[in-house]
C-alpha cells in the first residue's frame, strides 16, 4: 500500500517515517481512501476511456472518481482525519491528491501487494501509531515526550478507522456519518448489501458475498476497525485472522460500485438523469 515535494505535501510510509512535526487534536474517526490498486477490470475490460486511466481519476461529469468520497468526507461535520492509501500501481492518484489535497489528506504508501496484505498492514500500522489515554494523563508535563508518544494527526487508542473504496461515487456524506456511528463488538466490520438491491437498480453483483439467514449479501468493499477492540501487543496481523462481522448496510448509494465499464455507464445515466434511489427500510 518517489518521492514528491509539492505545497511541502506530508507522505507517510509504512516502511519508513512522515516528514514534519505538528501537534494537532484528537482524532476518534479516520477515514481509509483505498486507492492503491490496479484497477484491472475497468482499465482492461473496454476502450472506451480512450486511454488507460487509473481508476481512482476516471472522470465523471468532468470530476474524477475519487473525489466523490473525498467531498462526502469533508463535507462532515464530524471530524475526520483523512489518509490515501496508494500505491506503485496508482502513481498519478498520489501526485493527485498531493497537488490538490496536500492539506487535507496524508498520503500512505502501500506495497501494493493485494487488498488483503495491505489492508493487514495498514491494520497493524494504525495499531503501532495509536496512544493511550494513560500515556497522555502520564506525560501532560513534558510536551516534548507526550509529541513524541502521539502521532502529529493524533491517532487516539479509541479511533475508529473506516476503510473506504474511492469507486463508490454515490456516497453521501450523510452515510459516511452513519457508517461511523455503527457499533461494533468486533475488532473489524464489513459492510455488506442485499444483492437484490444491485440487481434492481440493474447493476452487476460483486462476486464477494456472504450468506446471511438464507439470503445473499454482497460485500461493498467498506470496512471499520476499532483499535479499542485491537490488542495492544499484537505484532503480526493477517486478515485471515482478525475477528470480523458482516454489518448489514441496505443503503442503495452503496449499490452503485464502479469496477467495470458498464458499471460507469450505470452511474453516469444515474447523474444525467438524476433519479432518485428509494430510502433503505429501517427496522
């Protein structure tokens, strides 16, 4: 989940260290960008972009794709502190965000090795980059200390860390709230969706769905993780190994997923006809 210097941009590495020194507040929300991979079934599937774009910039109604979320979390009231997770294969993504966003977002580098490894990692880095409430009551005294123990972006031991894909156009930040205000008794929860919910709105399911009480669910690729519900000496993490439940989220913005070209096609006709997707039922 190379270096570029533009507006004094901060980058993180989790194979090495962020430049700069900044103490700011505490942040319990942090928000994921998932945008490090390669994009391979839209950039392949057609050429109808004209040339490969990567995915995260492919424009829609002249904005790129990633910054439908982005907009939709800073758009909150809540406040989120907001990271990027690139990679070698999303280059012009990071020298993106970094030109335009370099303020607001802090840019992780990933290894780029597959979601799963690099979603562990960067599990595992959050966990490594969070402080206790003990360690602040602790060192109140010594700022130099209490600097050195926090992260500059105050990744707290409490925050919630939400993993978002950037191919969900459609978010609003009215979801990206609720999302965040989900309780959760595990360390990690997926967000999952009806299938026919997909179906319906003539969209192609995901092939990643799970079974819940005889009915198909289809993973949106949204994720929490609570590093409260972490161990604090855990050294290794595997995906295969976090204790996970699948949320069930019926929300129909969460249908609209772009992986393909007749994916994009479906949510460009979405935003030039401006229909209006029926509210999920409550219980």
């Amino acid at each position: 989940m190379q270096s570029f210097t533009r507006k004094q941009s901060k980058i993180w590495s989790l194979l090495g260290r962020r430049h700069g020194r900044k103490l700011v507040v505490n942040y319990k929300n942090v928000c994921v960008l998932m945008c490090g991979g390669k994009g391979s079934r839209i950039n392949t599937s057609s050429n109808t972009l004209g040339k490969k774009i990567e995915k995260p910039l492919i424009p829609i109604n002249n904005k790129p794709l990633i910054e439908y979320t982005i907009d939709a979390i800073l758009n909150s009231k809540k406040p989120f502190k907001i990271f990027a997770a690139v990679s070698s294969n999303t280059k012009e993504t990071e020298d993106f965000i970094k030109y335009n966003y370099s303020d607001r977002i802090t840019v992780l580098r990933t290894q780029g090795k597959g979601y799963s490894k690099d979603f562990a990692n960067l599990i595992h880095y959050f966990i490594n980059k969070s402080y206790t409430k003990e360690q602040e009551k602790r060192y109140t005294r010594n700022d130099n200390i209490l600097k050195r123990i926090k992260t500059q972006d105050g990744i707290f031991e409490c925050s919630k860390i939400l993993f978002l894909p950037i191919d969900l156009p459609l978010i609003s930040t009215k979801t990206v709230e609720n999302i965040a205000e989900l309780k959760q008794q595990t360390p990690l929860i997926s967000l999952v969706i009806d299938k026919n919910i997909i179906i319906e709105y003539g969209l192609l399911p995901t092939p990643y769905a799970v079974s819940i009480d005889n009915k198909d669910y289809c993973h949106t690729g949204i994720a929490v993780a609570s590093l409260a519900l972490f161990s604090s000496k855990v050294t290794k993490i595997t995906s295969s190994k976090i204790e996970e439940e699948s949320i069930i989220f019926n929300d129909p913005e969460l249908a609209f997923n772009v992986n393909t070209i007749d994916d994009l096609s479906k949510v460009k006709e979405y935003f030039s006809r401006n229909y209006e997707l029926k509210k999920p039922e409550t219980d």
